[in-house]
C-alpha cells in the first residue's frame, strides 16, 4: 500500500495540535477539496465522520473511525468510500512547553491498481498542500512564536 509520511517541528504544543487536528467539524474551513464534514458519534476516545472531498466537478464522501488518544495519538481508519483502504496517524511529541514534534503518515489503496498508479504522482503534492493547510490554521488559531515550523525527516 502506497504512502506518505512527514515528520515536523512545530511552535506550538502538542495539545494544541491535538486540538486541531482532532477538530475534524472544521476541516472544510481551512483544508483543500474538504467540502463538508459531518461528525456523527465523538467522545474522549472514538469519533466516526463523513468528510465530503472533492475537486471540480468529482465528489467523492468517506467515512472514517478516528482512535483518539489526548494529547499524544490519533489514528483515522477507513470505513466507507470510493477507496480500497486509506489509514493515517498523527503523533504528537511534546518538546517544550510550546513546541511539538508531529509525525504524520498516511497509506492508502485504490480499488484500481491503474487508477492508483495515476493517482499516486498527484497524492505526494495534495499531502503536502495539507501539512501546509494544517500548520497555516495553526498560526492563525495560536499566533505565530519566534520559531518557524522545520521538517525533520
């Protein structure tokens, strides 16, 4: 199964992100082709959500089981949509009051081998347009610190 993953130093704490990334409800407010978002069941530990994404005239919905572990992990299960499989897990380490290390991997499976094939040389660039959304919605939650945002892997 194909993959991407990113390791980032960020100017914030690892609650912080936690927070945002696991405030799925506002995702269609800060990250690219998210339409729609619909929260179904959430608690401390497990949320189930549909994420409406699309890109010009395509729409495509998924479903999703998110694993939450406040403030360290969380991890998004395929349920339901146009793809054979799409995981991903974001890992929170605390290195300072206000810095984190966040290690962010996504793999993913088209039902078509070509179609994944195709797919696969445009993904690379879509997952870091939303590393990119993701540390943008950051600053403007949390302000920008004296520190910048480094990739460490």
């Amino acid at each position: 199964m194909p993959g991407m993953h990113e390791v980032r130093r960020l100017p914030y704490s690892a609650e912080q992100m936690y927070d945002l990334v696991a405030d799925v409800g506002r995702y269609a407010e800060f990250l690219p082709w998210v339409i729609a978002t619909r929260v179904r069941s959430d608690d401390e530990t497990e949320m189930v959500a549909d994420m409406l994404v699309g890109f010009k005239a395509l729409r495509e919905k998924f479903t999703s089981r998110v694993h939450k572990e406040r403030p360290h992990l969380i991890q998004v299960h395929y349920v339901d949509g146009p793809l054979k499989d799409l995981d991903n897990s974001w890992q929170f380490k605390p290195l300072g009051e206000n810095e984190c290390e966040i290690d962010f991997r996504v793999d993913f499976a088209f039902k078509s081998k070509m179609f994944e094939k195709l797919a696969g040389q445009y993904f690379e660039k879509a997952f870091h347009k939303m590393v990119a959304a993701f540390e943008t919605r950051a600053q403007d939650l949390y302000g920008s610190n004296n520190s910048s945002a480094t990739r460490v892997a």
